[in-house]
C-alpha cells in the first residue's frame, strides 16, 4: 500500500494545505504569508542545501518510518 501525503505551501498565494486527499480537502487549507524574515530563513537554509547530493527520487525516512515518505521540493 502506497500513502500519499499531499501536503503544499505556495508563498506567492499564501496557500498552505494540509492534504489533498481527504473527504473534504478544503478541511484542511489555509492562507499563511511569511514574514520577510521567516522568507529569508527559509531562502538561507535552501542555499545550503546540496541539492545535486540527492538523488532524483529523495525518501529520507525509508527504514525508519512506516509509511516513508517521498518529498518533491519546488522552488521558483
């Protein structure tokens, strides 16, 4: 059994959901803006990711949590 966890935040929108895969998925949205500093926290630590040190399809909880967990990172 595959779990999905879909789960997104859009900063240009503000949209910030929960899951998508629910009964009713408007349940689980909401709007959040980050502060200017919360933006540039966020900015800071994605520059120092290695991001060419992952591998296309990245799970980083296989072997230590049930289910694992794929993650899909988009930045624009």
């Amino acid at each position: 059994m595959e779990y999905l966890w879909n789960s997104s935040y859009d900063s240009s929108t503000g949209r910030l959901v929960k899951t998508t895969d629910a009964t009713d998925p408007s349940l689980y949205e909401t709007t959040l803006f980050l502060s200017d500093e919360q933006a540039e926290t966020i900015f800071s630590l994605l520059q120092e990711l290695d991001l060419w040190s992952y591998p296309d399809e990245y799970n980083p909880t296989r072997g230590i949590s049930t289910p694992s967990r794929n993650l899909t990172l988009t930045v624009r």
